[in-house]
C-alpha cells in the first residue's frame, strides 16, 4: 500500500461518512487486498454503504478467509449477513451468523439478526429460540424485544407478552418507525384498533413512505369499516 497517512485519510473519510470520497481513496492505494485485509475490509465496508452489494461480497469475503483480527472477522460475518438478508438469500445470512455463535461471538446483536434470517425462512420456533437467548443475555435489548414482539404477533400467539416486549422497545425508544408500527400491529392483533391506528400513524410520521406500515395502517382501517 501507498504510506499509512493516505490509508488513514480514507479511513478518516470513512467515518465521516463520505464513503464516495473514501472509496476512492482506497482503490487508490493501488495494493493487492488478499495481502492486505484491512484494505479489504474498508473497501467492503464502503461497498456496503453505497449499496454495491456485489462488489462488497467480494472484499469481505477475502476478510473472512484471511487471517485478520478478531474483530475484522466478527464485522465482516456480520455485514455479509446483513447483505445476504437484504439480498433475500436466507440461507447465506444464516450460515454467517450461525458461524459468529460456533466461533464464540455470542451477543444480543448476533442471535437478533440470525433470528431475523430464520423467520424469513418460516423457522419460526428457532426465530423465537434465538430472541429469546439474545433477550437472556440483554434484557433491555430494543431490537430483540421488537422482534419477539412482532414474530409473535404475526404467529397471533401470546399476544399480552408481545405487547410487553412492543411496549418496552418503544419506551426505550419513542421515534423509532419499526418498533411504533411492531406496537401498532400487536394492538391490532389483539383487537385494539384505536390504540393500533394511534401507534401506526405515529409510525408513518416517522417514516411517510413505508410500505408495511402503510398496509398495517390499512388492515387497521378496513377492520374498523
């Protein structure tokens, strides 16, 4: 690679955010990133964030495949697992966060991702199973307690517990879309349809364009008549 200032210049970029600017510094440091996987692993990153999916798979894979640090391995499972879901490849995101548990980076974080791979794929008691240890292992997890909630919902089993979770990922965080539409859609489920069209409109503030919402808020209205 080309001097460590011009890497951290684009590392700098990075994290400011101005992945463009960055990219290009990066694929300007004229290296071959299978001897480098730091280098590969900005550049996944950046891919990543603009959305190249294609191009970032390729970097992130050699990550995975090298002998980087630990915590290079760990991210790069977790954004090839990200990018494999987005994807719609189950299967793939899966596997990666499957390999996170086996290689001993248990959290929260990892168990609510696999969890969200295996609902897509209708595993539905794993999908559970996993939220539930990722809730064992942090209580107050928002994203965890939104995703059991709303798993269950969907299933229209233990619906008082799924409030429960709903409720609490909400009062840790009031503005976020997802966790209000969760709430809406519980109350819905339960029959509460003035409490469901409160949280759902709530929802569609935070996020005007979302198509989910905007079915969950019409199922809502239609059941009203």
């Amino acid at each position: 690679m080309k001097n460590g200032k011009s890497f951290s210049e684009a590392v700098r970029l990075y994290r400011n955010r101005r992945y463009e600017s960055a990219l290009k510094e990066f694929l300007g440091l004229q290296s071959d990133s299978l001897k480098h996987p730091e280098l590969a692993y900005y550049l996944g990153l950046c891919y990543t964030q603009l959305e190249k999916y294609d191009e970032a798979l390729l970097y992130l894979e050699q990550v995975v495949a090298s002998d980087s640090g630990l915590i290079h391995l760990y991210q790069s499972r977790m954004v090839l697992g990200f990018i494999y879901s987005v994807t719609k490849r189950y299967r793939l995101a899966e596997f990666e966060f499957r390999r996170l548990l086996e290689d001993g980076f248990e959290s929260a974080k990892v168990h609510s991702a696999l969890a969200y791979a295996l609902f897509l794929q209708n595993k539905v008691e794993e999908s559970v199973a996993s939220l539930e240890r990722a809730l064992e292992l942090e209580k107050d997890n928002a994203n965890a307690l939104n995703s059991l909630g709303y798993v269950l919902a969907e299933q229209g089993t233990r619906l008082a517990a799924a409030l429960s979770y709903c409720r609490r990922a909400v009062e840790r965080y009031p503005r976020n879309a997802a966790y209000l539409d969760s709430l809406g859609w519980v109350h819905f489920k339960l029959g509460n349809y003035k409490d469901a069209r409160f949280y759902l409109r709530r929802a569609l503030e935070q996020a005007p364009k979302n198509r989910e919402i905007l079915a969950h808020l019409k199922a809502v209205m239609e059941a009203e008549g």
